[in-house]
C-alpha cells in the first residue's frame, strides 16, 4: 500500500518587520483568501488519517479553515518550521507506516526541495498556498529520489 501524501505551502504572509518574529507572521488579507480557497479544494479530497503542520502562525492559520474537528487532530512539531527538505523526508518516512492519507502544511524551501526529491524534475515550485498531490510507495523503508509520483498540483 502506498502514501497518499498532500504538500501544502503556507498561504500568503504579512512582510517581516524588523520589530517582529518571523515565527509570529500571521496570513495577510490575500493569504486568508488563498486559504479558504485551500481549503475548499481539501475538503473535497478526503480528510487525511495524520495531519503535521509547522508550528508558526502563518502555516496554522491555512490549516485552520479545513475545520476544528480536522485541525484539532493536528500535530504541530517544532522541528519543520523552516527546516531542510530532510527533515520533511524523515517525517514523511515516519508517517508511512501510521497512514493511507497524510497532510503535511510547511515552508519553503524545505518543501520545493522534498517534492523534487521524491517525485524529479516534474515537481512544480511550491509557490503561497500551493498544494501538491503525491504517490508514495511504501517500499522501500525511506523514499527513493524520484521514485513517486505526481498526481496533482495545484496553485491559486
């Protein structure tokens, strides 16, 4: 059986200020809309079996439209906010096993980088908001670069 896996870039933020953290970055008027428009093309995906989003206000607030009961079931851990496409493929590794549906809400460029590793060239840059659709296989224990596949991508 393989991972049905979601990527999701966080939607728009409000600019870095030099009197605030970037972590505290809430969405900006045009990341709510993307988010709700996120959102509504999720639901109609299937509501995934684990849910991991970063930790940081602007990748919360796009997860939260999908819904209470759905963000509640989240875990948020502190290691992918804005970390290494590695880190991402560890979590991935991790969610194999526990899964048949994971979403995975983050940053760039950890997620542009995961992406091109597990699906090659194809994959598309994970712009605000950006949601990709990927095939994982369950063997071997960890991803092979290049060895899933792209079944949808998706951009406001």
């Amino acid at each position: 059986m393989s991972l049905l896996l979601d990527l999701v870039r966080h939607a728009d933020a409000l600019p870095k200020t030099p009197a605030g953290s970037d972590f505290d970055r809430a969405l900006s008027p045009l990341g709510r809309k993307q988010a709700l428009l996120l959102a509504e093309r999720l639901r109609e995906r299937g509501i995934p079996d684990q849910v991991r989003c970063s930790p940081a206000q602007r990748t919360r607030q796009t997860l939260a439209p999908l819904g209470y009961d759905f963000t509640a079931a989240a875990e948020y851990p502190e290691q992918i906010y804005e970390c290494e496409w590695e880190v991402l493929l560890d979590l991935v590794e991790s969610l194999r096993p526990l899964a048949a549906h994971a979403l995975v809400v983050a940053h760039n460029p950890g997620l542009t980088d995961l992406a091109t590793f597990l699906v090659g060239a194809d994959a598309p840059p994970m712009v605000t908001a950006a949601h990709l659709r990927i095939l994982v296989p369950t063997r071997p224990a960890r991803p092979l670069r290049g060895k899933s596949r792209l079944l949808e991508t998706w951009s406001p």
